[in-house]
C-alpha cells in the first residue's frame, strides 16, 4: 500500500501526497474510495482497480471485505498484490485462510503463464496461510486450534 512509502514519496515521487489531495480532495474521504472500489467492482473495471489502488488510505482494514471479494474474481491482474496485503495487514481473521486457499484453488490464467509467475504467487500466498498473529500463531495453525474445540 501506498501508505507505507511517506508522505513525500508517493508512488513514483511526481507528486506528494498533499499535492495529490489538493487536485483531488475527494479522495481523502475513505467513504468516497470504498464507493470507488465498488464500482470498480461493478464494472469489472481492471484498469481503474489499478491506480485506486495506490491511493494512500489512513485505515486499510475498511478495504479488507473488499480485497477478499477481489481475490475470489479473475477480471483483473492484481491478485499476487492483493495476498501481499493479507499477509502483512489481514493476517488475523481464520475466516482469510478460506479465502486464501480458494484463491489458490482457483488461480487467475494469467498468473499461470508461467511456472515463475505462478509460483510466485503459491508461495506468497501459502507464506500468508502460515505468517505469524500478533500471539505468535500462524492463521493455519489457530483455524485447527478452532476446529478442534
């Protein structure tokens, strides 16, 4: 996400994030980008999906039903970039191990292009499954702890 590169370093360092809501203000309202998401969604809108997401947001966790929607659809080419934010910021909700092992079930064609690509992506999203909760567990190992109370 955006958010991790500062202030002064947004995405190719052309523009600031300041002057970035200055041309577009309205994108400071995360509302306004959930609602953006949404038609993007809608109209399976790949390329748009694309820029919005380099928009900086303040609460990430907003767009976490939305990137779990998005890793189950194939209309677009941001997948492999979407399992990088379940694995550093989602990576505490059992519910994502589900999403992330349809995601590995149904793995988009053009991830599958070649055995580079599609590796790539296998083991980010197998690293995800397995990557440490805040109380040191992995989601994999807590959805067996849940399963068998």
């Amino acid at each position: 996400m955006v958010t991790s590169f500062g202030r002064t370093n947004f995405v190719s360092s052309e523009i600031t994030i300041d002057g970035f809501y200055q041309k577009m203000p309205q994108y400071k309202n995360e509302d306004f980008i959930v609602r953006k998401y949404n038609e993007i969604i809608f109209n399976k809108d790949g390329k748009v999906l694309g820029y919005l997401r380099h928009i900086p947001t303040k609460d990430i966790r907003l767009f976490e039903g939305i990137y779990r929607q998005l890793l189950s659809e194939n209309w677009h080419i941001e997948h492999e970039d979407i399992v990088g934010l379940f694995l550093s910021h989602f990576n505490k909700d059992v519910e994502n191990i589900h999403i992330l092992s349809g995601a590995l079930i149904n793995i988009p064609a053009y991830l599958q292009e070649g055995e580079a690509t599609k590796y790539s992506y296998i083991k980010k999203n197998h690293l995800c499954y397995w990557c440490p909760t805040p109380t040191g567990e992995s989601l994999g190992i807590r959805e067996i702890s849940i399963r068998n109370w």
